[in-house]
C-alpha cells in the first residue's frame, strides 16, 4: 500500500477525467475568472450546483462578492481559453472571446453550456471554498458535434 500524501492524492485524482469550465463574477476589482475542473451537480431538489474555488484567487473574491457567477463548461477546441483563465487574475484581458448575458453575466463566446448561477450557500474545503449554486438561467450550444473539454493525467487529453 501507498502512504497518503497530498502529492499521492495529487495523482491519484489526477486519473479521474474532468470536464472543463470557466467561472467568472464581477468583484470590486471588476471582472474576475478561472479555469475549474471541480464542479458537479449536487441535487434536482432544489436544483443546485457546486464548484470549488482557491480561496486565494480574485475570482473566488468575486464570486463572494457578487453572490453570483456565470460557468462556461467549455468544449474541445476550447483548450486556449482553459490555459487563458488557469493563469493569475493578472492574466485577464480581451484575449479571449465572451459574451454578456441580459443579466450582466460575463460567459465564454461558444462554450458547450452556459449556466448563471446565484450562490446558496459557501463551505470551506481545506484552501477552496466550495460554493453551492442554484442555477437562474442555462443555454446550450445547438453544434451537435460539440465535444467536451477533458482533462486528465494533467493534461487536455484522454490519452494521457
């Protein structure tokens, strides 16, 4: 048997593929985002959802101050934005293409869905908070030949 270590964790969570999204909230210093693999739906009773956010980023400032976030769950050819957003909060510019919804949610232009979400409910989680949201408003990207963005083995790709 292995010992448990972060770094052991580390890479035996690394073998679960993830989807891929973008998270973004309007804060005191405008508009933040990030690159996130942990998100799930939680319950169809209420509906809600749950990300997890580094408590250090801008973003996670933001999603606490705004009470509220856009997620683009992005899609395969959608590799540059995730490596865009994964960098620091300083990082940000127009480099990528987004979009404003009628709510003044800021989404990444062609994700595969869109989800505005208010904020129920924060918990603590070790360095991440984990927000739990109920989704306001979805689309979904009619391409019927949209695929996901994975990620697995710390990279975009299954073959790992």
């Amino acid at each position: 048997m292995t010992e448990v270590t972060s770094d052991v964790f580390r890479l035996a969570m690394a073998h679960f593929a993830t989807g891929v999204a973008v998270v973004t909230a309007e804060g005191a210093q405008g508009e933040q985002g990030a690159t996130i693999s942990a998100l799930s739906s939680v319950s169809l009773d209420p509906l809600t959802l749950l990300i997890c956010v580094n408590r250090a980023s801008a973003t996670c400032r933001a999603v606490e101050h705004a009470g509220r976030f856009a997620l683009s769950i992005l899609s395969r050819e959608q590799e540059a934005v995730a490596r865009h957003f994964a960098l620091p909060s300083g990082g940000k510019d127009d480099a990528v293409p987004m979009h404003r919804h009628e709510d003044g949610r800021l989404f990444v232009k062609d994700a595969l869905v869109e989800i505005g979400c208010t904020v129920v409910e924060t918990l603590r989680g070790g360095t991440h908070e984990i927000f739990l949201a109920r989704p306001d408003h979805i689309t979904m990207n009619p391409r019927a030949d949209a695929a996901p963005l994975l990620y697995f083995r710390g990279s975009f790709s299954l073959s790992g």
